[in-house]
C-alpha cells in the first residue's frame, strides 16, 4: 500500500522536485509548479492529485478499476486522482514521473529523458 512516504521517496528522485505544501497540504513542486499534491477537496478523501495530458485522463479512469477516479472539483482540468491504498507502486512511479514531465522546465525534462536520436 503506497502512502505519502512513498510518493515522497518517488517524487523527491525527479530533477528539480521540491517538497512544499498547498491548501496546508503536502505536494511535490518543480519549477514553482505543483505536479504532485493531497488534494484538499473533501470529496477525493485525501487522493493523490497528479497532472495529466488531458487526452489520457478518461482513458486512465475507465481502465483502473477505480484506483485513477475525478471528483467535480477536478472535472475539466488535467489532474487525476489517485487512491494511494489501491495503487502499486510501479503504477505509482509512472504517474508520478509523467506529471513531473508535464510540469518541468524544458531543460530539466530533456536532461532527464534518455536520449532517443
């Protein structure tokens, strides 16, 4: 079962990750912006929020067997929540590394990725 000390360990590893904290929350920031956070809507019942591209984010839901779910509060954004007691850990990491992708300075996110040329 993943808790926020797992997505401390996983976050924290990513090039430029801050931990901060938003809404008195805790959250993961790079470059200024938040890519992994508490939700603090009451309705997500203390959900993971992570960003999206907004292509993916029904596809994700409908296929998760309820791990990956929005609440109204997060309906049209690019931000997904996630039941941090039913996702593996694997799961977790590729979430985690894909919000920090969509939210990384270029730099950052070139530097990171495996060269592909």
């Amino acid at each position: 079962m993943a808790d926020w000390d797992t997505v401390r360990r996983i976050a924290s590893s990513l090039p430029g990750a801050e931990e901060s904290t938003t809404y008195g929350q805790p959250a993961f920031k790079v470059g200024s912006k938040l890519f992994a956070w508490i939700s603090p809507d009451r309705r997500a019942e203390g959900a993971l929020a992570l960003r999206i591209d907004p292509q993916e984010k029904e596809l994700v839901i409908a296929a998760s067997s309820g791990v990956f779910f929005q609440t109204a509060h997060y309906e049209g954004h690019p931000i997904l929540l996630v039941r941090l007691e039913r996702v593996g850990e694997a799961e977790l990491t590729e979430r985690i590394e894909e919000s920090w992708l969509l939210r990384a300075p270029k730099r950052l996110a070139d530097a990171y990725l495996p060269d592909s040329g």
